[in-house]
C-alpha cells in the first residue's frame, strides 16, 4: 500500500490498512500496552519500520530503564518533540519520577540525583553538539559513574528517540497521551 500525504496532513493507518507483519506487531502492542500508539501506527505504514524500531528500542541495554527515561526526556525536549514528551513523561512517572523531578531532567540536568545529573549533561551536551562535546563533558560523564559501554549505549538511546522526535515533527501525528506540560 503506497499513501501519499495530502495538504500536508499525515494519516494514522487502522490494523486493516497495514500489512500482515504489521498487524502482528499492532495485536502484541494491544496485548501489552492496552493500545497502538499513533506514532508506531504511523510507521506500519512502512513494511519493516515499526518491526525494526522495535527491536532498536527493546534491546538488551546497559542503561537501566530510569536512565534510558533521562535521556529520552532530555533528547525529546531539545528536539522540541511534544509526542515524545508527553510519552516520556508517563514512562518517567512509572520509573518513579515525580512531575518536578521530569521538569527538571527536560532542563538537561538532575541535581536530585548526582549519577542521573550527569547523565541528562551528557545527553543534553549530546544531542545540542550533535556529538562534538568537550572533554569535560565526557570526563564528567564517566565521573558520574557511567563507563565506555553506557557512553555506546547513551548514543543508541540518543538515535533511537531522534528517529521518534523527527517522525513526528514531520508529521504532526495526533497525540495520543496525555500532553507534556510545556516549559
């Protein structure tokens, strides 16, 4: 199925639209998170996209789930993301931050917390110098406790919520959960 978007509007597929891998993905989302949500619907509209982003995004990882939360937050904000945010404000709140503590990770720090302070740096540094941080951000990034392996895995994180934030930047897909306080 080959759709073109028309004036500018991009359309959220329904399971009956998608192809039949696609529906598989769709029925085990609506086994496991109660819901498809837009975004990942959005991308069913290719083939093997939505299959291959979530493998990307569910890999074994040395970053603990809080952590990973930091840095789509961190990423999401910078990259002006309102679909990720509001996302990644729910997943934040079921890893155990608060509203202020989300608030604060999105400003690209964690003073609540020194390890997850330099991490949210990191990632602010990160995202903002599209790699190209100082030496003091990187030796303050392994001063916080992170090693080269979390450094590989900050950078897959980084790249996956990139790939989210500008899917929906392009397409403006309706938000499908409860929307991120702006800041």
């Amino acid at each position: 199925m080959t759709t073109t978007a028309k004036n500018g509007e991009f359309s959220i597929p329904t399971r009956a639209e998608v192809s039949a891998k696609n529906q598989a993905i769709f029925d085990q989302l609506q086994k496991s998170a109660g819901f498809v949500p837009n975004l990942y619907a959005y991308m069913a509209k290719n083939e093997t996209a939505l299959g291959d982003y979530l493998v990307l995004q569910n890999r074994k990882s040395t970053l603990r789930g809080k952590e990973r939360e930091v840095i789509n937050l961190v990423t999401s904000q910078i990259n002006h993301c309102k679909y990720c945010l509001s996302a990644h404000t729910v997943l934040g709140k079921l890893h155990g931050f608060t509203d202020e503590q989300i608030l604060e990770i999105r400003e690209g720090r964690a003073a609540f917390d020194n390890k997850l302070d330099g991490l949210a740096k990191f990632t602010a540094a990160v995202v903002e110098r599209k790699g190209k941080v100082s030496e003091e951000v990187k030796e303050n990034f392994f001063v916080a406790g992170y090693t080269e392996a979390n450094l590989i895995d900050a950078v897959i994180i980084i790249g996956d919520k990139i790939i989210t934030n500008y899917i929906h930047n392009l397409t403006e897909v309706e938000i499908d959960f409860p929307l991120a306080e702006d800041i």
